[in-house]
C-alpha cells in the first residue's frame, strides 16, 4: 500500500467514481459521435438570462452571496412556494445546485448507521451521498414496470429508517410517478416519522399529466429543485431547497462551512430565469420522447416516460450492459449502461437531449445493433 493510499479516508473506498465518466473515457477517440448519454438540455440558456448574468457581472456583483441566497431570487422563490403550497413553517434557500442541495439534505440529517430509502433504479448520487455520512442504503426495486408498491415501501422501513428519497420525473428512466404513487410515498413518511426528500430537478419537464410534489401531501417534506435543467444552466450551479425553517437553518449552518453560497452573478440570472415562459421547450422534449418511443417500438421494451428527457431502455436478449455500449460505441454511438443507476444489468439509458438529427441517427444505429 501507498503513502497515498494510507492518507486516504475510508468513507471514499465504498462507492466509485461515476461509471458515466468511465463510459466517456471509453468513447474518447470518437469523432463527432452520436452522444445520447449527457443529462442536460440542449437549448441555449434563454436571452434574458444570459443578459442578467452580464449584467450582475458589470455592477460588480461577484462577491460573496448570502448563505441563504440573495433577496432578489429568494424572495421570488418564497413567494412562489408561499402560493404553491400554503404552509405555514416552509422555508427557502439557495444552494450550490440541486447536488448541493442533495448533499447539504444528507450531511444535516444522516447519522452513521441510518438507514436511507431509494428506489431502484436511482440516480448515482444518491448512495455515494449516503456512504460519505456513513449511512446505509436501502434500496426498494421498482422493476419491471417502474411502478411504486407501497407494501415493498412499507417492508423496507425498520427502526433504523430516517429518509426516503423520492425523484419524479425519474433519473434515469424518465418515469413520473402517478398523483397516488406520490400521495402513498408521502403519507407513509409523514405516519412513520420518516423525513421525505423529494428531489423535484425535472418538474418542469412534465410531457403528459400535471406535476404533484410530494410536499403537497406531506408538510415536512423536503423539496429540492434547480435552475440546470429547466433552463440549460447546469453550469451556473443554482438551486434551492424548502421545508421546515428548523432544518433549513441547519443545512445553512452545514452550508456556510462547505459550498459557503451559490455563485452571485447566476443568483441574478436565475431571477430572471422564473419569469421565462419554458413551455415551447416543453413541447419540444415532448415530440422529442415521442419520436424516440415510435422509432425503437419494434426493436426495444421501453416503459413509456413522462418526463425529464431519459428513456430506459431494456438490453436485447443475451448481451450485458457494458457489452452493448461497446456494440454501440464502436458504431459512434454513446448511451449509459443502466447497471450504472441501478443494482439490475438489464437495460440502459438513453438521453434525447440533442437536435432531431441527432436523435434520428441515435434510433438508426439503435435499430442496426439491437
């Protein structure tokens, strides 16, 4: 063993570093491949955002940030939770995107030993979050039909048990649980004194039915969303958080001594980020996810999303998941390996984020290997 090795904490030796990023290292000789694998729009950020963020630079608004963000995005968030949700102890702060967010959820209420709840497929960071608190993972399998069973949710709490975290619209499968699939996940958490973290990044990206929170049916309820997805600012690193103004105190204890703020100048670009209108963006992810379903129909089972931009395939009979994006990478194609997101190898991810070309000679190359 290393010196190095000897310095390095045990909390980081139980997860991996991202198998996305392993995925683009296998693809890193491609030229100009047909890159269905990166999880952000592909839209431009909106001109008055853009705008905003110069704007904020040139009255020499770079400094620091108020740990709870700054009063002109703040005060527009609270007063749209205010009116969304009418409670009366629900309180907002700006984080380092919603990653932050998820971080500053775990590190304020985890303990070592606590048992998290997540459903199977999840998004990656969810066990290396829980890992770096010492906590212990406890995943709910929701194959093969991506839909929530209560009973399963109810066998997997134990004493242990202090958060469940819920994403809809799902990353990685797209799926957006029902209105009664939400209600169940909520009132389970509120009857058995369970914090319920519920990670809303794609809540604008809803193609089908309207969008429920789960903070609608559970007061405590912790939500996380952000500015990266709904507006392609994923650089610009703004979220925000609200629940309980006793927890939302901590997490701003926990982040001054760590992100210490969102960046400035994107605080003042997200402002004006909540007065754009993302609808015909919405359409167009839309059409996007309905020409991808119709053009893998005959050759892939895809439970149909309602929302983000991800679709989950199931592999072909016989292949793994890392053999088929090799298949696929020595076809120029990039997809994700849904092993990655999941404890199953059974299907992958593909990411309709790109230009209708793109996503045209995506299915083509789908359909030639499958």
């Amino acid at each position: 063993m290393s010196q190095a090795d000897q310095w390095i904490a045990n909390r980081t030796r139980n997860f991996d570093s991202s198998g996305i990023r392993k995925m683009f290292d296998l693809a890193a000789n491609l030229d100009d491949p047909v890159n269905l694998s990166i999880g952000q729009p592909d839209f431009a950020v909106p001109r008055p955002v853009k705008d905003a963020y110069i704007k904020a630079i040139e009255a020499d608004k770079n400094g620091y940030a108020l740990t709870q963000g700054m009063p002109v995005l703040r005060e527009k968030l609270q007063a749209e939770v205010d009116a969304q949700f009418g409670h009366d102890d629900r309180e907002v702060f700006v984080c380092s995107g919603t990653s932050g967010g998820l971080n500053l959820s775990v590190l304020s209420l985890i303990n070592p030993g606590d048992e998290v709840i997540y459903f199977d497929p999840f998004f990656v960071m969810y066990p290396a979050i829980i890992e770096l608190t010492g906590g212990k993972s406890v995943k709910v399998s929701i194959y093969p039909d991506f839909k929530l069973d209560m009973d399963k949710l109810e066998a997997a709490i134990t004493d242990k048990t202090k958060m469940i975290i819920l994403n809809t619209p799902s990353n990685p499968t797209g799926i957006c649980f029902t209105p009664e699939e939400v209600q169940g996940v909520a009132e389970v958490a509120a009857k058995r004194g369970i914090c319920l973290v519920s990670d809303e990044i794609y809540s604008k990206f809803v193609y089908d039915e309207p969008y429920v929170s789960a903070a609608k049916h559970n007061p405590h309820a912790i939500v996380i969303d952000g500015f990266s997805k709904t507006y392609a600012m994923t650089g610009h690193r703004v979220g925000y958080v609200h629940g309980p103004k006793e927890i939302i105190q901590t997490m701003l204890k926990v982040q001054q001594f760590s992100f210490v703020c969102a960046p400035q100048p994107a605080q003042w670009a997200a402002a004006a980020a909540l007065d754009i209108d993302v609808t015909p963006y919405v359409d167009q992810y839309r059409a996007k996810r309905d020409r991808l379903l119709a053009g893998l129909a005959d050759k892939y089972e895809i439970v149909k999303p309602g929302g983000a931009f991800y679709a989950f395939p199931k592999l072909p009979d016989g292949i793994n998941g890392e053999a088929f994006v090799e298949k696929a990478i020595s076809n120029n194609l990039m997809v994700i390996p849904g092993s990655i997101f999941s404890d199953q190898d059974s299907h992958f991810r593909i990411s309709y984020a790109v230009s209708d070309q793109k996503l045209e000679e995506g299915i083509d190359i789908l359909n030639r290997i499958a």
